[in-house]
C-alpha cells in the first residue's frame, strides 16, 4: 500500500476533486431534473484550501494516498480540524477534533487507504491534544469508524474519547 502523506498545497485541486466525490456519494439519489453535481464553487474554495494546507501549524490537516503509479493523482483523502471549546469533564482542554472529509477514489475502494489516512489523522488529533474526535458517518462507512472506536451519539455524530 501507499504510504499517507499530509497533504500540500499542490495536492488542492485533487482534495477537491475527491471531496466532490464523497459529497456525490452522499447525495447520490437527486430529485428528477436535478443538475449534475455543482463544482462552481471549487474555484472559489481553492485558493482558501492552498491557504490551510501551507499552515502546518495550524487546526486543519488533510492526510493522503497518492494513486500508484500516477503522478500527481490521489487515491483517498481525510481531512479534519481542531475546534476549541470551553473544558468539561474528559476533555479539560477543551479541544475537539472534527473529521469532515473521507473520500476514496472509486477505481482504488477496498485497499484499506482511508484507514490508514483514518489512523494518521487520529494520531494527528491526539499530538495536538484534542479529547475526542467527531464525525459524521455514512451507513456504508460507519464500520470503519466503529472498527477504529467511534461509538454512535443519540444524533447522526460518532465519537472516539481518546
């Protein structure tokens, strides 16, 4: 298997692309007459996306799997951030991480890529000291996030206490 990457700045236009394919897998049932997927707002997310890529320091990371044997080309991707809120019991800290993004091309499924970009951003969060981590999963992922300790709330939300 490839090995996960954090992402760079040049990586954005493909974290956009395979954003766009987890938000199509989402909503892949349209209404009748529905347009195709709207990509008219990557252009503008772009340069925002190159911005927090280029900030290592900061409380977004996006890890990745390049494509075997395609230069430039991503496989899968996961992409979260840190959010501050005020302490409580199990996290005094107050920090939080959120996993946003989980996406893997279509033609690379079932090698175990958004795993392993699941356990190095799970590493990520727990460098950073984030008391537990958040997502929302589909029903067709859940399994992944329960294998790696997410447990479901009373809402859609899974969590992992680290």
């Amino acid at each position: 298997m490839s090995a996960v990457r954090r992402a760079t700045p040049e990586d954005a236009e493909e974290l956009m692309r395979l954003r766009q394919v987890m938000i199509d897998s989402i909503f892949a049932t349209r209404p009748a007459g529905a347009a195709e997927s709207d990509t008219g707002w990557h252009a503008e997310s772009l340069s925002v996306v190159r911005a927090k890529l280029a900030d290592p320091e900061g409380d977004f990371a996006a890890f990745v799997v390049d494509q075997p044997g395609r230069a430039g080309k991503l496989a899968a991707l996961v992409v979260g951030t840190l959010d501050y809120r005020i302490g409580r019991a199990g996290n005094p800290q107050g920090l939080i991480g959120h996993v946003f993004s989980v996406a893997t091309d279509p033609d690379h499924r079932r090698r175990g890529y958004a795993r392993a970009s699941m356990e190095v951003l799970l590493d990520w969060f727990r460098e950073r000291g984030a008391g537990s981590v958040d997502l929302n999963a589909s029903a067709e992922a859940e399994p992944l996030y329960a294998s790696l300790g997410f447990v479901r709330k009373p809402d859609p939300s899974m969590r992992l206490s680290l």
